[in-house]
C-alpha cells in the first residue's frame, strides 16, 4: 500500500482541474445568450428584421404592450384575473427587453 509521492498527487490534481476548467468552459459557452440569439438570426431572417424594428421604436413597442395591458384591465374579471393578467403582461415585457438588450450587444 504505497502512497503516491506528493509530485505525483500535485500532477494528478492538476490534471483533474484541468479537465474541470474545460468541463465548465464548455458548459458556460453553451448557456451563452449569444449563440441562442445568432442560431435565431440564422434560422430566421424575418425575425432579426423584426427585432431591429422594434429595437428602433422602443416607444412603439411599450405603447403596443400598454394597449394591450389596458384591455385586458378593463374587461370584466375577478382581481386574481386581472393580477394574473398584469403578472403575465410584465413577464412578456421584461423578457423581451432582455431580447432586445441581447440583441444589441
């Protein structure tokens, strides 16, 4: 029951981290939002042309939300409808500034 010498440990523990750091530079590359927004701009033109757009006429766009926001406020519903409503209007809205924040970058 030899035990390795303290070299060969410190070559065995360089050689895990560095299996690890590739590991998790493989990982981080892939949750990248870059790659998802290329990957969308090469399988649909369409939609980085609408992007821009958008991009362009922010105020336009948050108007368009805030109109459809007001609509659905002032149809009749409950408040746990209306609260459901405003949650899911707010959703929408920061994930697609998020987008557009990608997007620019």
């Amino acid at each position: 029951m030899d035990k390795p010498s303290l070299d060969q440990q410190r070559r065995d523990l360089v050689a895990r981290c560095a299996v690890q750091r590739a590991e998790l530079a493989d990982e981080l590359r892939a949750l990248r939002p870059s790659a998802a927004v290329g990957d969308m701009a090469a399988a649909n033109p369409a939609a980085v042309r609408v992007m821009e757009y958008v991009n362009g006429h922010r105020k336009l766009a948050l108007g368009a939300l805030g109109v459809v926001v007001g609509l659905a406020l002032f149809r009749r519903k409950s408040l746990a409808g209306v609260a459901t409503s405003a949650m899911s209007a707010w959703k929408l809205a920061q994930g697609a500034m998020s987008l557009m924040g990608r997007y620019r970058q």
